[in-house]
C-alpha cells in the first residue's frame, strides 16, 4: 500500500528461482489500484531457501512484512513484457534441457546393445528417438522467432507460442530419455533425472503448455498475426531491379501463362543454369520471388516435372534436354512417375518391372506400377526398371523416360480413391518397346540418376504469414468452443507457426552458404501430421452437420479422407523417422 515517500510491502512470493543467491528481487505488488513492481534488496526480506525439485536450480521463499520501499525504488514496467521475457528466457532453457536428452538418448542407441545388435537398430527406439528430434526442431524454431519479436506487436503471441512448445518438449523429451536408457536411466548417478527435474521446475513455475495455447490462441482471435519477412541485404537490389524489368509482362496473367511467358527468359526457374534458368545462388533466387510476389506474379508449379528436370540436366543428353526441357518448363509437358510397384513401395531395391535390350538396341519393358498420379494425363513419365536381375539391391536399376500417350503397350487404369476421386493409377507395361535413346544416364545406374538432386538448390522464402485459411476458419470459431478444443487449436497455432519458422531459419542458412540443418528435414514430418490434425479438428466442429455429403460436410469429409494420403505419399511418415534417426542421429541402419 502507499506509505509516506513510498510503498510499504506485505505478502509472500511464490517459489523465487534463484532468490537465495540475490541480492536485489523485483516484485509486483498488489495495490488499491492494481499493481506495481519494485525492486527490493534482499537485506530487508525474510528469505527461505527450499528444497528445490531441481536440485541444480534452488528456489526460494521471499516474504515482507511491513517493509518500506522507497518511490525511487518503482519500476515503471510493462507487466506484459515481464512475462514474456520470462517465458522466452524458459523457453530456450527449456531447449537446452531437451538438446542435452536428444544427445543423450541418441549417444545410448548407438552404443548399447541387446540381441547382438545396438538398440538403436530397432525402429521403436529409432523413431522415439527422432520424434524428440522433431519436437526439438519446432521448439527451437518458436524460441528463436519470440526472441527476435522483442519490439513486434506479435511479441506476445510469439512467447505464448514458444513456451507453449518447448516447455512440454523438455519435459516430454526428458522422460524419453530416461525410458531409452531404461534402468541406467532411473538411477540417481545418471544425470537423466535432472534434466526430467529442471523441465518439471520450468513448467510447474511458469504453467505446462496448454496453458501458453491457450495464450497464444487468445492474441490470435484478437487479430494478432506474425508475418515472417526475410529483409535481403544491399546486394540484392540489383537483381530486383533486373528481375522487376525481366518479370513486367507477366503481371496480370494466370500462372500458366505466367510461366509460359517467364520460362524463355530463366525468371520461371532462376536456380537452373542457364539456359533453362539463372544460374542465381540463393541470394538471386530470393530477390527474384521478392519481384514475383509484390508484382503479384504466381507462376504455376511442375509436379513430377520438379524432380525430373534436375536429373535431365545432370544425367541427360545434350538431345534429351533439347527435346524436354524448354516444353516441361513452359508447362506443356506433363510429367508421372513410374517408380512404385505392389512389392515396391518405399523399398525401391525391390523393383521387379523388368526391362530386355532387343538385338536392335532398344528395350522391352514388362510389368506392373503402381500409385502413379496423374498417369492418365501425362505426356512423359520417369521409369525406373531393372536391368540386370543379379545386381543386388539399388544396383542393375535403369532410368527411363516413356512417351505415355504413343508408347503401345502401355495400360493405364485408374484406382479409385477413399475419396471416391481417380488420380493415381496402376500402369502395366505389357512388352511396351522404349528407343534406346531413353535410358538416362548409364544403364544399370539408375538410382543415382533418380537421386540427383543439383547442387544449385532451389531457395523459396514468400513474404508469409503462419496461418492459412483452415486454421483462420479455427480461430474465428473459437470463441465458441470448450477448453479442451480450444487447447487443440492452440496447437495448431504452434505448429504452423513453428513450420514457417523452420522455413525462414532453413533459408536464411542457405542465404549464408551454410548447410539448412536439422529443421529442413523435419519439415515435412511436422507438416504432414499438422494438415491430418487440422483435417480431423475441422469435421469434428460441424458435429452432425458432418456426416452428410453436402455443403461443409461434403468439404470437410473430403479433406479428412484426402489428408491421410499425406503421411505415405513421398515416404512415409514411418520412412522418413528412420532417415532423421539414421541421417540426423547417427543411429545405426537396420
């Protein structure tokens, strides 16, 4: 309460972190008219050091009784700003402690052994041990953005976001650390413990994670938005100025024609050498989007084209490239591939569609693919067909290229969808005859050619903002749901601002010449499981309305159906936990 020069203070404060070793606390105090903070040297205040649940982090009773505090001693503090500081602060912390239990759990896989072999060779391990990975990489990400939105209007989402994150991250992390380590880890000389203990104490302080959702969701139904905008540096004003120039008669036309038009002059595809592209390092690259998008400029994307291109230009024939290039990239040629089989799906090294040189140099190609989209709208398609039955594994593999529509020979039969929809197919090569021009690449070497990836990496970083239109649609919703759901969309906030966050740190690595880390790979695994979430959270909010083929059932059905091929096309989710743990991790292979 107000005293003569100053405030007289009463009351006891919650578990102070660190308050035994200070020497002077800020405090808020209650007062008739809401509150203030102090700072208040220690000599005046009754402390009680506890017996802290972390034993590495003490905490410490502070209680006042009657103790004067000068004016001069009032902080005129945004209380707001305190408690964003304090949850970004315990939010990188928090990072540390789940770093330091990934490095922990993974070092055990590799090393310990059981039934012969590392444990870190059984999948169960492996993809626990990668799934704290991706939880990390989103926790960093978030941590990182809150940290530069200091002085953004975001700046509390952005915190509330954050600590949404990496608080249940440490702790999650933490006990699968003890569980990987198993007895070694439920001992007291074993330092697992302390880092389940330091996330206990960060969480228990500052509130568990649906807590923070629950923040975060709050500032964004009240129109809060972070935009993520990569400011380029001096340098690249030249290229937009030559960009600008280059990309003028593209404005005002759909994509397709936008890329008709831009695919001559290398602005379709500017990390291409030239002259199908550029030639840009990311820097270009980047000032070349920049253009695209304040001119309003959206060029139409390629497909399967978008994996076969770099292949053509490392592998193909000077009359390869000269017949495909120039019409894929203006988008008049379209592209299917023709990789999986029935007994083949993520595991290439099982191919079985053989392909026979003919005495006059051509091949005859027999068998089966299939889960090939758009196979039935395809000018070309991408083959890859064994060669050499006795090579093992990915080796006696051959590339081909395949005139889908003058090729006899070829069945295409389109396979119904659980959505009722026909776009990927099963195709029978029943002895379709391919030119010997169509291997690319040397034969019995296809699987490097299907794997080339350019060293000249495309860069995209668009001007975004985190939340697309299903999210919007949650949050306007909101208001009117339970806490629970509300905790849920709450999540999906992190998520999707997390995968932007991933996208901008990946960029700005690439920007710097530097490897795109950990986030890059995780992307996906992130982003696939994030749109099934948002599919099933947006049919569960129509209730009975959802359960009808009409008006926004019909929509929402069909998104739920349509999103569980997201976690198997491309690889696997299963696949892809693997790589991280193998790639990423270091785990053995099994």
């Amino acid at each position: 309460m107000h005293a003569v020069g100053g405030w007289r203070l009463d009351g006891v404060a919650p578990p102070v972190l660190g308050g035994a070793q200070a020497d002077l606390v800020l405090l808020r105090a209650a007062t008739a008219d809401g509150s203030v903070w102090l700072a208040v040297d220690v000599d005046g205040l009754a402390v009680r050091p506890h017996e802290s649940a972390d034993p590495t982090r003490p905490t410490a009773e502070i209680t006042a009784r009657g103790l004067h505090v000068p004016a001069a001693r009032e902080l005129a503090l945004d209380t707001a700003l305190v408690h964003d500081l304090a949850a970004v602060l315990l939010a990188a912390d928090a990072c540390g402690t789940a770093a330091r239990a990934v490095e922990t759990a993974a070092e055990h896989a590799r090393t310990r052994e059981q039934f012969g072999r590392p444990i870190g060779q059984f999948q169960g391990v492996k993809h626990l041990c990668a799934d704290m990975l991706v939880r990390l990489e989103q926790a960093r990400a978030l941590t990182w953005d809150a940290a530069r939105a200091r002085d953004d209007e975001a700046r509390s989402l952005t915190a509330a976001l954050a600590a949404a994150t990496a608080l249940d991250t440490a702790y999650t992390c933490a006990k699968d650390c003890i569980q990987i380590l198993g007895g070694t880890g439920f001992t007291w000389e074993h330092h697992a413990h302390l880092l389940l203990r330091r996330a206990v104490v960060a969480r228990q302080l500052l509130g568990s994670g649906d807590r923070h959702r629950l923040a975060a969701l709050r500032h964004a139904a009240d129109g809060v938005r972070r935009g993520l905008r990569l400011d380029l540096p001096p340098e690249a004003d030249a290229y937009r100025r030559e960009a600008r120039e280059a990309v003028a008669p593209a404005a005002g036309l759909d994509p397709a024609a936008a890329r008709r038009v831009l695919a001559p002059t290398g602005y379709a595809a500017p990390h291409l050498p030239e002259p199908y592209g550029l030639g840009a390092g990311p820097l270009q690259q980047l000032a070349v989007q920049r253009e695209l998008d304040e001119a309003g400029i959206g060029v139409s994307g390629l497909g399967i084209a978008t994996w076969v291109v770099p292949s053509l230009l490392a592998h193909g024939t000077a009359a390869q490239q000269d017949e495909h290039l120039g019409p894929t990239l203006r988008g008049e040629r379209l592209w299917c591939q023709l990789f999986s089989e029935p007994g083949a799906g993520s595991d290439l090294a099982s191919l079985r569609t053989r392909a026979e040189r003919t005495e006059d140099g051509r091949w005859r190609i027999n068998g089966q693919k299939v889960w090939t989209s758009a196979a039935q709208w395809a000018h070309y398609g991408i083959l890859l067909a064994r060669t050499d039955p006795a090579a093992p594994k990915h080796k006696g593999l051959t590339y081909f290229l395949v005139d889908m529509r003058n090729t006899p020979g070829i069945d295409i039969r389109p396979l119904k969808e659980i959505t009722g929809e026909s776009l990927f197919n099963e195709v029978w090569f029943d002895d379709a005859i391919l030119p010997a021009d169509a291997v690319v690449g040397e034969v019995d070497d296809g699987w490097r050619v299907a794997r080339n990836t350019l060293g000249n990496e495309r860069v995209h970083m668009a001007d975004q903002v985190a939340f697309d239109t299903g999210l919007e649609a949650l949050i306007e919703r909101a208001g009117q749901q339970d806490a629970s759901v509300r905790v849920r969309i709450g999540g999906l906030l992190a998520e999707a601002h997390a995968l932007a966050c991933i996208g901008l740190r990946t960029t700005l690595l690439q920007v710097s010449g530097l490897e795109p880390g950990a986030g890059a790979s995780v992307r996906k695994l992130v982003q696939t499981l994030h749109q099934q979430k948002l599919a099933e959270l947006t049919l569960e909010l129509l209730g009975p309305e959802g359960a009808v083929r009409e008006g926004p059932g019909e929509r929402a059905v069909h998104g739920l159906l349509m999103s569980r091929c997201l976690t198997i096309a491309g690889g696997t989710t299963q696949v892809q936990l693997n790589v991280v743990a193998e790639r990423l991790l270091g785990l053995p292979r099994d």
